[in-house]
C-alpha cells in the first residue's frame, strides 16, 4: 500500500460547546478520487479547513507524505502542493479569468519591467488557456471578467486555478451544488482529468449519484468521526445514506 | 484595452481643442444674457464674498440701480461659502467674461490679491467692495464701511445697556477679513479704554450660525456672567442671539450684531438682540459703480470711501431706520 | 450546422458566441463609461462655445479652467485607487490644509525665500500627508473600523489641528519661489506649470493602476478582499499603502494650494472631499469597488468645472450650477447600476441596450 499523500489521525476540534472534529481520521492517496460525505453538522467543511491549512486543530496528528507536519496558513499548504476550492469559489468578479488564476502568484517581466511591477500578461495567458485546455474547460474569453460568466465557466476557472498551481491534494467543497446538468458533466470530466494526472482529489459532496459516478472511495463523516470508508465499488446510495445518518454501520478500514 | 480608450480620448481632446482654437475666433456676438442689452452701455461683473448673504443681495440690488441709471449692465455671482478656493475658480471665470469693470468682495487678504492682479492686468477696473486685499494697488478704488467706528459704536451701545461693565466677548468669521477684524478690533479698542469690562477676546464662528450658537452657549457655560456679546456679521449675530436664547440669557445679555438682515430684525423685535450696527452695502454698491464708470470714461477717482453706518434699535427699526434693514430681494 | 451539434451548443454557449460576434474593439471603446462621459463633456464644451465664442472659446479661458481643475486632479488619483479597494476618503480637504499648514510653519520658521526652504516645504507636506493617509489604512484594515468613520474623523481631526497649530490665523508667508513658479509660473509661455505637475501624478497613477501589479491588487482587493485575502494577497498591508498614498497626494496638493493662494486658507476646501467624489464617481469609477479608471476621474472632474465656468460667463445664476452638477452625479451613479445589473445576469454592459431588453419585456 503506498503512503497516502495526506493523512490524518485523531483530529480533534471545538467551537465552544460543539465538537466539530472528534477524534477524526481520514486519508487520500495520489491519483485517487475521494469522496468526503455526512449529514449536515458532520464536520466535513471543517475537516477541510483542517487539512487545507485554514483551521488549527485541538489536537491529533497531520502528516504530509508520510511526515508528521503543523499547518499553519493557507499559504503554506499551497506551497506544498495542496489546494481549495470552496463553495464561493474565492474569485474576483471584476478580473479576467488569467488575473484570477495567477492572483497572489503574478510572473513579473523580467530585469526593470519586473521591478517596478509590470507583469508578464502574455506568459500567463498562455499558461492559463493550457490550464483550461487540459481540464476541457470551456473558457471563451481570457480579458472579460468573470463576474459575467456563467456559474459553471466560474466554476471551471476555479478549478483550473487550483489544478493549475496543485499537484499534490485538490479539495473541492460541494463542486456540482449551483450547476446544471451539463455543466455539472464537464465539472465531473474535469475531476477525472485531475487525477490522471496524478493529483489527489477530494471532494465534498450531497449528491449520491455524483459520488457513486465519479470517485474511487468514499469517506464517511458523522458526528466529527470517520464513521467508514469504502472502496465505491462495493457500495451503493443506500448504504451510504444509512452510514451518513448511523442507521447502518460497516467496520472502519 | 482600457489603455487604448486613454489614447484615443487624448486624441479626441487634443483635435476638439484645436478645432475650438483655430475656428473659434470670428462669428457675431450672442449678446450676453444678461440684464439688458447696452451695447453702448459697460459691462459690470459684481462677485459677491458669499451667495445668498443679505448684506451681498442689497448691494447687489444698489450696485443694479445705479448701473440702470448709468445706462450698464450688471451681472452677479457668489460663491457657495466664503472661501477664497471657491471664489477663485468664480473670479477667473468672470474675468474671461471679459467685462468692463469688476465690483469684488475678495474673501481673504491674501489668497484674492493674483487672481485679481490678474484681472486688472488685463485691463479690467477692478473696485473692491466691503473687504479688501493686502495690497490693493491694483485696484481703482476700495469702498467699505468703517468698521473700525461700527465695532467702536457697537461697545457704547453695550455700554449704554450696563454702565456698571463686567465680560464681554466677540464672535467673528474667520480670521483674515479684512472688515470683521476691523470691527473686532475697533470693538476691543474700546473695551480697553473702559476698565470696568473685561475682554474675553475674539471666537470664530466659520460665517455659520450654528457655530456661532455653539460658541456662545459654550461661553455662557463658562462665564454666566457675560453681559455683552458682539457679533461681528449677519450670520455671527444670528446664531449669537440663537445661542442665547438656548441659554436662555436673553434678559441678562446685550447682543450687539453687526448687519441687519430680515431674521436679525426679527430677533432685534423680539427683543433677543439689543442693537444692530447696520452698514449700507446699497451705498455701497452705488459708490462702485460710479467709481468703476468714472474709471472706464478716464475721469478722476477716489482711491478709498468709507461710508457709514445706522445703529437700528427696537425704538426705531419701524421709523428713522426703515431704510437701513437689508433686502433679501431686490425691487 | 446538424442539429445533433446545435443541441449540444447549450443556451450559455450560444450567448457567449454572438455576444462574441459583437465585441469588435472599436465596440469595447465605445462601451466604457469613462468613454460615454467624455463625450458629454464634448458636447457641453461645444454648446457653451457656440454660445459664447469670444469669451469661453479662448484659450486664455480654458487655460484657467485647467488650472483651477489641477489641485483636484491630483487628489482625484488618490481617491480613484481608494473608492475602487470600495472605500472612500473624507479627509483629504482637512489634510490637505493641515499639510500646507505645517509645511508653512515649517518654512517661516526657516525663513529663507529660496529653493532650499521651498524644497523641504514640499517634503514636510507630502509626509505629514503620508503620515495622516497611514493612520487612516491602519485603522481601515487592522482595527477594521468602515472607512467613513475613520475618514470622517480624520478629517475633524486633521483640521482641528490645523487650528491650534495656527490659532485659527492663517500663515501668509509663503516663499515667493513658489508662488512664481508652481503658483501661477508657465511653462512655454502658456501651460500652467501647476498643471502640468497635476498631468505627470495623473499618468503615473494611470500607469500604475492599469498596468502593474500594484494597480491589479487594487482591483482585486475591490472587487472581492475575501478572494484575495484567500489567495495570499496582503491585503490590510494593500489597504494601508493606498490610503498612505491618498494622504500623500492630500499634502502634494497642500504645497500646490499654498503656492496658488499663498495661503494656508484654514476656511478653505470646506466641499473639496465631495467635490472630488463626486468627479470620480462621475467619471465611472464604482462606488462599490473594483471598477474604475483615472481618465475617467479626469473627465469627471472637468465636468463640473466647464459647467460652472461656463455658467458664470453666460450669466446664469450660480445656484443652477449645483443643480446640475447633481443631475449629473446621479445619472452616472445610475448608469453605473443598471450596467452592473445586467451584468451580473450574464447580459452586455451596453447601458442602451439595457434600456431596450427592459422595454421588450
């Protein structure tokens, strides 16, 4: 079995009075596609943070590659290779999409230009029509902001930003929740893509169908605790609701 | 892209002034729309200190009559607050109106004196009317009134109202007009030559009522005992008697206000302010004009006219002093 | 096209085609708002010089009008960068005269004439401007407190100040080397050479805006600061530089005012904040961030000023001028919104074509 790329043991996390996180575990593999599922209250957006370097934890144990780490910003886990994609999708709607994908990591023309803050515009359009090429993202224009696009470009945006400068972990929280039915299939095509390459992909997610349709595992989230996980071809919906909800239970892996 | 709008629109500036320069030259004149069409008449430019004063509209009304008469035409401006940055832009605009002659109120000693320097270089006749400027060499004539006898007159009347003395105070504009220091210090002269008051020096109200209210329920907070108060202009005795009656002072304290607009007469009836000191801004209107006209046609000038004053009391603002109360339309 | 292909081709797809279609760069120039108010101040210059072609036609006139516009020129810079971060800075009016007036103290204390004292006259203005500009960003983006209050206070602040460091008397001394040159000195016999100060900060400011990395953080910042916060953009430390830089810009106008008035004209400025909003608002720039241009802001500023010089040398009364002025403001404000709505429905930003769908309906 090879070493999973993010793994976490124990987390712990309260808010107050609420445990979000209980003695939490998780685990994903390079290349691999997994689910993270639970009722509401789970603790699964929490988790996220947690492991995207948003959140601190109370107490349990985050290991990158094998090694034991303390994430601290958000900034540190790009630096590794892990990124996010959140519900809200975190872009700027007055900016092009290539401003949007290269915000915070500009390439400034080189020697004076650089130095008194010209950037590099051509450079990073062509990287980023790669980025929205490879994912078969449906970019029409690279200078109109994407505050007119439609919900689904956004959203392939979004995730062309976070493949474009992962290439370790990819989370995405609740990727399929505002689109429509053909653009939820590019966002599932799009996730298939990313692992080929190799990236690990996490995703949130209350839609059943799209978990049995497109991941290799499934974790369960209930109460902040991993509840199971299973490989998704020995599951069905079904089951998967009963874990969710604790009506049924399956031995933890 | 947003470059692209930038260099086109420079463009279109540049070819849009140029046509305005090269084309613009010839063509029959419109005939200003302004009162009246005197082609043979002058062009008379008045600049008001401040837009909407009493003081400023009846010497406009004055300034109108006498440019009738003299066969002119007058337009009037004013900017929005007594402020020598908004006056400004006002005066170099009236200058490239190209008039005959500009009546002013500059609004600071300093600030007005290029701008105008300018107009007369341009050989406009300038006549500064009610303030004036630090050097005034420029200008054919100055007309004001003198202040320094008004803020005198105004002590005896305070003195008249309490012979046994005690604290006085003054509420002015702003440092730097020429006219309302005049009158403090005329005022302040006074006090010291009588040491039974005590001078509790100068506050500045800004030309707003409200601050000058604020000031004076301050004042009255801290010394109780104030017996006179003199206000140095019409919105300074405004919010002065306003101040006052919040206090609720009206019985113990003299008001002595300088100006006499409409609600300043109202107050004078009601008895909340004692005497005013009324200047004649209509005079001096009509002296401008003959000065500016006697300049115009090359006859002889007076470089300085001080002209007088009328003390309005609630005896006789019905009778003797009908005239002197300020217009707030003119006609 | 078979009909297997069209299917494919969702609603969203075929809207992005056509509107595509449509979008020549020619169309693009026409559509900014900065460009569609430039044209109405064409139009205005033109109606008032066939009006008054001897009198508002001239150069001598329109020089001056430059010249008034040149101090809130270089204070409408300053402003655009902070209204598109969606803030907004009440304060520059008082900084600008407390400015001036510790520069002023400065050099009368000095009491040379020369170039030398005039020169450390515009370094304390322009810092004492960066000091104030810099606790209004720390408070904005570390205490979190909304920019208004923090502005509105500084503005009370900064005046109040300005007051007791002066007495409430105003300092007239003012080193003539500055009142000949900068004050009302030409360069090549006929530009103001205060305007042409206020031209080189304005294309700086356009440079840096729209064409580094500085002017794209602004943007950024504006249009989403939970975006860029996320993305690693520092923003409060963003914040802190573009009202340092407003404040800067405040104590450069302050020497400039001293030079023109030879003044520090403490009862002065008392509308120049709302002035200045108002030229950058009327020239495109969004009050709720993200959006704007410096040329537009030039544009903006030049508007009210041509009306009212305008006004005033055909004679109309001067209480219209205001009235017009805000016709103006809320008609851009208004534009601004329907663009903005029908963008955000995925519609053109065409502020005509907006009108139209709405009829349809």
């Amino acid at each position: 079995m090879t070493t999973p790329v993010l793994e976490a043991r124990g987390l712990t996390r309260q808010f107050g009075h609420v445990r979000a996180l209980d003695e939490a575990d998780f685990e994903v593999y390079p290349g691999e596609v997994t689910a993270l599922i639970g009722d509401n209250g789970a603790g699964k957006s929490t988790l996220v943070k947690a492991l995207s370097g948003n959140l601190a934890v109370d107490s349990g144990v985050i290991k990158f590659e094998g090694e034991p780490i303390t994430l601290t910003s958000p900034m540190q886990s790009s630096a590794l290779g892990i990124e996010t994609v959140y519900q809200d999708l975190a872009l700027a709607p007055h900016l092009d999409p290539v401003q949007n994908v290269y915000l915070g990591r500009e390439i400034m023309r080189p020697g004076l230009g650089g130095l008194l803050g010209l950037m590099n515009v051509k450079e990073m359009s062509k990287q980023s029509r790669h980025a929205f090429d490879e994912l078969g993202a449906t970019v029409r224009s690279l200078t109109d902001p994407v505050g007119a696009m439609s919900g689904g470009q956004r959203q392939a945006i979004a995730i062309a930003r976070a493949v474009h400068w992962a290439n370790k972990v990819v989370f995405l929280d609740e990727p399929t929740a505002a689109l429509g039915v053909r653009q939820t299939k590019n966002v599932l095509e799009t996730i298939r893509r990313v692992r080929d390459k190799g990236i690990a992909v996490v995703f949130i997610s209350h839609s059943m169908p799209h978990v049995m349709e497109v991941s290799d595992r499934v974790q369960v989230l209930r109460l902040g605790h991993r509840a199971a996980t299973v490989d998704t071809k020995d599951t069905n919906m079904e089951e998967l609701v009963g874990l969710m909800t604790g009506a049924s239970t399956r031995n933890v892996a | 892209m947003k470059w692209k709008k930038s260099v086109l629109g420079v463009l279109a500036l540049g070819a849009s002034a140029g046509l305005m320069l090269t084309g613009c030259s010839g063509g029959a004149s419109s005939g200003g729309s302004s009162a009246g069409a005197g082609s043979d008449g002058y062009k008379i430019a008045f600049i008001q200190g401040v837009a909407g004063d009493e003081f400023y509209i009846s010497m406009q009304c004055g300034i109108e009559s006498a440019a009738k008469d003299a066969g002119a035409t007058v337009t009037t401006q004013g900017p929005e607050k007594f402020d020598p940055t908004l006056q400004k832009p006002l005066v170099d605009s009236v200058v490239a109106s190209k008039p005959d002659a500009i009546l002013v109120a500059p609004t600071d000693v300093k600030a007005m004196e290029a701008p105008l320097k300018a107009a007369a270089d341009a050989g406009i006749k300038v006549v500064l009317v009610d303030t004036t400027v630090d050097d005034p060499s420029f200008a054919v004539s100055q007309i004001s009134s003198d202040n320094k006898g008004g803020g005198a007159a105004a002590f005896d009347a305070i003195k008249e109202a309490h012979p046994e003395g005690g604290k006085v105070l003054v509420v002015s504009v702003d440092p730097g007009i020429s006219t309302t220091d005049a009158r403090a210090e005329g005022f302040q002269e006074a006090v010291k030559g009588d040491d039974k008051f005590t001078d509790l020096g100068v506050q500045y109200s800004h030309n707003e009522p409200s601050t000058a209210a604020e000031i004076v329920t301050a004042a009255l907070q801290k010394d109780p005992d104030i017996v006179g108060i003199f206000a140095a202009n019409l919105f300074a005795a405004e919010g002065s008697a306003t101040g006052v009656k919040q206090a609720g002072k009206e019985d113990s304290v003299t008001i002595v206000g300088f100006d006499a607009g409409p609600a300043q007469v109202k107050q004078l009836k009601e008895g909340t302010v004692q005497a005013l000191v009324a200047q004649e801004p209509a005079t001096i209107g009509k002296d401008g004009v003959a000065q500016a006209i006697a300049a115009l046609n090359g006859d002889k000038v007076e470089a300085k006219i001080e002209t007088g004053f009328t003390i309005i009391t609630k005896d006789n603002v019905d009778g003797d002093a009908k005239d002197a109360v300020y217009q707030s339309k003119c006609g | 096209m078979s009909a297997v292909k069209q299917a494919e081709m969702g609603p969203e797809t075929t809207a992005i085609e056509t509107a595509k279609d449509r979008e020549t760069p020619i169309r693009k120039l026409f559509k900014a708002q900065a460009f569609q108010i430039f044209i109405v101040l064409l139009v205005v210059i033109a109606i008032f010089s066939a009006i008054a072609p001897d009198t508002f036609a001239q150069l001598s006139n329109l020089r001056l009008v430059v010249q008034n516009a040149s101090i809130l020129a270089v204070l409408g810079v300053g402003m655009t960068y902070v209204i598109i971060t969606s803030g907004i800075d009440l304060s520059i009016g008082s900084v600008l005269v407390f400015s001036g007036v510790v520069s002023a103290t400065t050099m009368r204390a000095m009491g040379g004439d020369d170039w030398g004292t005039a020169i450390v006259g515009i370094i304390v203005s322009i810092g004492v401007g960066i000091l104030w500009g810099t606790f209004n960003g720390i408070l904005i983006s570390k205490a979190k407190v909304p920019p208004l209050i923090v502005t509105l206070g500084s503005l009370g602040m900064a005046l109040g100040l300005a007051q007791i460091l002066t007495g409430g008397v105003d300092i007239r001394e003012v080193p003539s080397v500055l009142t000949d040159s900068i004050g009302y000195g030409n360069i090549f016999g006929a530009v103001p050479i205060i305007s042409v100060i206020a031209l080189v900060v304005v294309i700086i400011g356009a440079l840096v805006l729209h064409k580094t990395k500085f002017g794209l953080y602004t943007y950024a910042v504006g249009s989403s600061e939970e975006a860029a916060r996320r993305v690693g953009v520092k923003v409060d430390r963003h914040l802190i530089r573009i009202y340092a830089i407003s404040g800067g810009l405040a104590g450069l106008a302050g020497i400039l005012s001293l030079s023109q008035f030879g003044t520090t004209a403490i009862a002065g400025q008392s509308q120049t904040n709302l002035n200045v909003i108002a030229a950058v608002v009327i020239g495109g720039t969004s009050l709720f961030g993200g959006y704007g241009t410096i040329f537009g802001t030039v544009v903006g500023l030049f508007i009210p000023a041509v009306l009212q010089n305008g006004f005033v040398i055909t004679g109309v009364q001067p209480f219209w001028q205001q009235v017009a002025v805000g016709a103006v403001l809320i008609l851009a404000v208004y534009v601004d919104q329907v663009r903005r709505s029908s963008a955000a429905r995925g519609g053109s930003t065409s502020f005509w074509r907006a009108l139209v769908s709405r009829k349809k309906k």
